[in-house]
C-alpha cells in the first residue's frame, strides 16, 4: 500500500462520521509507547486497522481485540538487518527471530543470496511466512554464477557485464543493495575495482553497499578505507557487517576505528554499521586455512593437501597467522556443527584434536581442521573479541543490532547463541542491567535506524500509516536464556508480538501465525 492510498484509508476512517465509532480490529491499552525515533516513551493507546497504525494516544473507539499493555513497552518490531535466514522457505516460522521481537529480516547478506530474487521473492508470497522478508543481492552468488568457480583473477569484460545484468535484474526485483563477504570465496579473490563497477549499478538504484570486509583483524582499517572507496567510487551509502576488531593483537582499537570512520564521513561517504552483542563470532572453521589453499574446487584443495611440498607450506601460513592475531592455540576455536564428526560439536578444537588425533599439539589441530575441510567442513564459534571493544561500537549512534544468524532448527547442533538471544541480550544486559544505553535508544537502533539506512517504507515507527509491526515486552522480565553451551533456548519476556496486525507471539509462544510479507527496495 502507497502512501497516498495508506493517508486516505486513515483519512476515511477518522473524518468519516459513521466510521468515528466502528471498532478497530485491534487496540494495544496504556503501554508505555517507545516509538522508535528514540524520543522520550509516553502512556498511550495504539489503534491497529487493516495491518495499519491508525491512532496513537488516547483512543476512544473499541478494538475487536483489546489488550492490556500496562506496565509494558510497545515498540515498532526489531529489524534484523544481518541475517543468513534463507531457509525462512523451509521453516517458515522462524521462532528464534519471532520469539526475540523480529519482525522483518534481512537476507542476502556477506556476499552470499539466493540468484533469482524475483523468483525467490515469489515463493516466499505463495509461503505462509510469519516475518517480513526483504533481501540484498549476493556478489559472491553472482560472482560463481558468472565464473564458475573461486577463480584468483579479475572477470573478463564479457564476464563483468553478465555480473552487471544480474545485479541489474536483482535490484529490479527488488533487492535493497548488494552484500560482499570478502573472506569467503569467492568474494575474497575479487578487485576493489569490480566490486565498485557493481556498486555503481547498485547506486542507479538508490541501493546501497553492505561489507562484511575483507579484514576485520589486524587489517581493518584498510578494509574500511576500501570499503568507502567503493562508496565513494560507486556512489552509493556504506554498511560495515557486524562491526569488530576480531584479532586478540588488536585490542583496544575501536574508538580509534570508530574515529576512521567519522574522517571518513567527513569525506563524503555515508556509513553505517551493525554488531551482535557478544564477543566471539560464528563463520566457517575453514577461515584458518590460507584462501590460496581454498582456490578452486574441492579437488583442487585435496590435491594440495596430497602434495607434502604445498601442504607444509599451508600449515606455516596457517602458523603465522595465528601468531599475528595474537594466539598459541585455537582453544578459542569451538566447532558448532560437522557433518563428518558429529560428535565434536561443542568441543573447541584443542578438545576435538584430543579426541580425533589423540595429541592436542598445535600440529594435530591443524591437521584436524584440514581434514574437516577436506570432508565437507564445519561452522564454528570463534572467541576473539574483547567486550571493551564490543561497548565502545555500542556506544556509537550509527551503530544498529543484527544477529548474522539463521533460522535455527531447535536442538540441533551447538551454534551461536546470538540467533535466539541478540535483540533481548540488548535489552537485558545492556539497557536494563548495564545501562550503557537507554530504552529509546536502543529501540531506535532496532527499528527506525535499520529501516531508514535499508530504505524499508513505512516500518521502524508508530506511527499512524506505518505497517502495523508491533513488539509489547515486560522491561523488567525480558531477557536473552541462549548461553554459548546450552544454546537452544527462546527469549522471554514478550508478551505480544505483531507482524502488519497480526499476533504471531502472546506470552513467549509463536501463535502459528503467518502474516509476513515480503518487502522489495521502493523503485526510485
């Protein structure tokens, strides 16, 4: 629905004489009101019609569903704008984001999405999903694609065109930008000098261009250099993905970082950034073997792996680059999930080379991590972040809260915690225990600051006209029970949850509910 469509729906429901005393299809009683733009919360009512905000203050006309919000928040419903939730498709209820006030998520991220949006975005409208869904456009998905494979040059002038007509295409179909993850392949072999032909054909769009960068280690403040230089080449607006200094080495650097970035902006380059809130990461164990070694397809790798020449040139590689992030061991290393040694899962990899190679030498953890990689590999929980860093992020105003999780299956394997707990870990720890920020603010950061850089209309807000997204909590009770070794737990503390009017969450259970929408990139 349009704006103009939206003001006069609102219009004739208001002004209308034998309207003014119709009920509302739902009307939320004397919450405190947090409405997103972090000004200070107020006692009001909130009036739902037809999936839209219709009134907020005191409201006289009934609802057809009332309910009590007293001593509750309502909030705009959080926007994850990190999220890896492709299989929202296949578990279309997503309860690990519902559960934790997430309304609307955003997919396509770190350079990997679905092809065809258009298609994609099709399947999701014949799906009975229960969040709003909007997507990026992967360039590592359009970079296999179009060279097939994880090739270390630069595309041809035929290939760059056929990636520039995929992006094109992915932006027609709606896709809110483009996303890199330029630590995976095949990102990581890709120029600065492609992405930024991409990012202009973003640009024309009015997208923008989200970076998980291509270091975020002992090199990040060049990876944000480039990053900007992307911006600023390919005009278009800068997200940083979960924002870090990820190496033990570099502790301490993220008011120097944040201080980059502001010069930055000081340059012309609009940037913007996201963090979860916990100091360890979650990403593919492979990360510690060297991308020369990955180059190519797994044949490839296992014939390196053969030859004893290249394989003890991988292993001081792998050596040295642990040593500069400032380890002697990968103890800090947890596998969450291997196919092909299920019962690691949990261990970190001092415990799972124990166990599998009997010896935990650093030689017997490398030769492990090969071997898992040569087997189909694992996902792992990297602890490498230092919580003075992890606050100083917080306390940036341009910094917004995602999850960089999936939809999780309940029970199975040991992954992250941040994929059931982010948004209530904001909540609890950081706002009502830490009181590093306050609940305005906080919410802003999950709602109105998301929508407003990912240009999702009329979301992130109550406001009358705006998507009825609504999140009701207790303050006081709300709370992330996710822990790094019992991961499988929902949050609690939300009383209500509702996506465009419909009640998907009442007191902490997902009603079956299935009133999510897809939302594509306005056309400029």
């Amino acid at each position: 629905m349009n704006a103009r469509w939206t003001l006069l729906l609102l219009t004739a429901f208001l002004l209308h004489p034998t309207l003014q005393a119709a009920e509302f299809d739902l009307v939320l009683r004397g919450g405190r009101v947090v409405d997103g733009s972090g000004k200070p919360a107020l006692e009001a009512d909130v009036a739902v019609h037809r999936g839209r905000i219709v009134g907020v203050g005191q409201i006289t006309n009934k609802g057809k569903t009332e309910v009590n919000a007293r001593g509750l928040i309502i909030a705009p419903g959080f926007i994850d704008v990190h999220t890896h939730a492709e299989e929202v498709l296949e578990q279309p209820r997503a309860e690990n984001f519902a559960r934790m006030g997430v309304t609307t998520v955003v997919l396509g991220n770190c350079g990997s999405s679905r092809l065809d949006l258009g298609k994609y975005f099709a399947e999701l409208t014949r799906t009975n999903i229960s969040v709003n869904v909007a997507s990026l456009i992967g360039h590592g998905t359009v970079r296999q694609q179009v060279m097939g494979g994880s090739f270390r040059r630069p595309p041809t002038a035929d290939e760059l065109a056929r990636m520039k007509e995929l992006v094109e295409r992915a932006m027609r179909d709606g896709a809110l930008g483009i996303s890199t993850g330029l630590i995976y392949l095949p990102g990581t072999f890709s120029a600065t000098e492609e992405l930024t032909e991409l990012s202009k054909v973003v640009g024309a769009h009015g997208g923008l261009y989200a970076s998980h960068l291509r270091s975020e280690g002992e090199k990040v403040f060049a990876a944000v250099d480039e990053a900007a230089r992307i911006g600023r080449d390919g005009r278009v607006p800068v997200h940083i993905s979960h924002i870090k200094i990820a190496a033990r080495a570099n502790w301490g650097k993220a008011a120097e970082l944040l201080a980059h970035i502001q010069r930055l902006r000081g340059g012309g380059v609009a940037i913007t950034h996201d963090q979860y809130l916990y100091t360890a990461s979650s990403t593919s164990l492979s990360q510690i073997i060297p991308d020369a070694a990955r180059e190519g397809d797994m044949e490839m790798f296992q014939k390196r792996l053969a030859d004893p020449e290249q394989k003890a040139a991988i292993l001081v590689q792998m050596k040295e680059r642990l040593t500069r992030n400032g380890y002697t061991n990968c103890a800090h290393i947890v596998i969450a999930a291997c196919k092909s040694y299920p019962t690691l899962a949990g261990l970190n990899v001092v415990e799972a080379a124990r166990r599998q190679r009997q010896s935990d030498s650093l030689a017997a953890q490398f030769e492990l991590v090969l071997e898992i990689e040569a087997r189909g590999g694992a996902t792992a929980v990297f602890h490498g972040m230092s919580e003075d860093d992890l606050r100083v992020f917080l306390a940036d105003s341009r910094t917004m809260f995602a999850s960089d999780s999936g939809v999780r299956r309940f029970g199975e394997g040991v992954p992250h915690p941040r994929g059931y707990g982010n948004n209530a870990r904001v909540l609890a720890s950081y706002v009502r225990e830490l009181k590093l920020l306050t609940l305005e603010e906080a919410v802003r950061r999950m709602t109105a600051l998301p929508a407003a850089t990912f240009q999702i209309k009329e979301r992130g807000l109550i406001r009358e006209g705006f998507a009825a997204d609504l999140v009701v909590f207790d303050p006081e009770k709300v709370r992330d029970n996710s822990t790094f070794e019992k991961p499988h737990a929902y949050a609690t503390g939300f009383r209500h949850v509702f996506v465009n009017g419909v009640e998907m969450v009442r007191e902490d259970s997902h009603t079956g509910a299935a009133s999510g929408q897809v939302l594509r990139r306005a056309p400029r």
